[in-house]
C-alpha cells in the first residue's frame, strides 16, 4: 500500500535538495539534513537506496558528496517512491492482514488499482517538474553550500 511515511518523504526531498542546489558539484549529506531538517540516521539509509538503484551517484573524498545519476527530467518521483518502498520495513497492511471476503475481493483490489493510477501519476512527475515548482515558488539555491573556497 503507497502510504507518505517519514522515509518516503526524506527520500523525495533529499533527491529534489540534491538537484535543486547542487550547481554543478556534488552536494553533501549533512547540507542536506542541515537545509531540510532531515535526520541523520534516516537520510544514510536512504541515500545509499538511492545510490544502489541509480538515482543518485556518490562521490567520495573532499568535496565528495552526491549528485543525480541522470538528468533531472530523467528522473521521476515515481522512480524515488519505488526505491524507498524497497527499503521500509512495516508490513504491507494490502498483502499481509487478515480480513473478510468483501475486504479481500473487494477493498484491496480496489485500492490496489488507486494505487496504479497514483503510481502513474507519480511517474508522470519528474525531479526537473519538482525544481521548476522550487523557482516558481521563488526559494532560492543554496548556492554558498555548492561554492569551495579551497584555492
């Protein structure tokens, strides 16, 4: 069942900062945690998802961080929903809970076909859609955390 959990929600974000004020560098996680008020704990966690499914690319070392893997229109929220539903550990209340005939040929398909529809539209929105939302919204870059000082 596609439910907006704490995870779910980081994982978009994260993905959106990442591409929204990266201006060409990579961009490290604890700006992110620090912009978006992410917790630590749970941001590791996903950004490695994120890295494993081709989402985003991380680089290591100074100035290391992580960037998108393909280009922003590439990717849609939908990809980022896949990934983090991946990684959550509640069980799935749709496929795993008892319940009545009605509820099991009834309810759950149905909801599993909202589901679909939700999924599609979902895929139909892209990171760069979510950025030009961000400019419309007039927020601004974090262009300090994309700049480096060392000489």
């Amino acid at each position: 069942m596609l439910r907006l959990t704490k995870k779910l929600l980081f994982g978009i974000e994260a993905v959106l900062d990442i591409a929204y004020n990266a201006g060409g560098k990579p961009v490290q996680a604890a700006a992110v945690t620090k912009r978006q008020g992410i917790p630590a704990r749970y941001l590791e966690q996903v950004l490695q998802a994120l890295v494993r499914e081709g989402i985003l690319a991380g680089q290591r070392g100074p100035g290391g961080g992580y960037r998108l893997a393909r280009e922003r229109r590439r990717i849609s929220v939908g990809d980022i929903v896949r990934v983090i539903r991946k990684i959550e550990t509640a069980p799935d209340p749709i496929t795993h809970s008892p319940g009545s005939p009605l509820g099991h040929h009834v309810l759950r398909p149905l909801w599993l076909e909202l589901q679909g529809e939700f999924m599609t539209r979902l895929d139909a929105i892209t990171i760069e859609d979510l950025c030009h939302r961000a400019k419309r919204a007039e927020l601004k870059p974090d262009i300090a955390a994309s700049i480096d000082f060392t000489i």
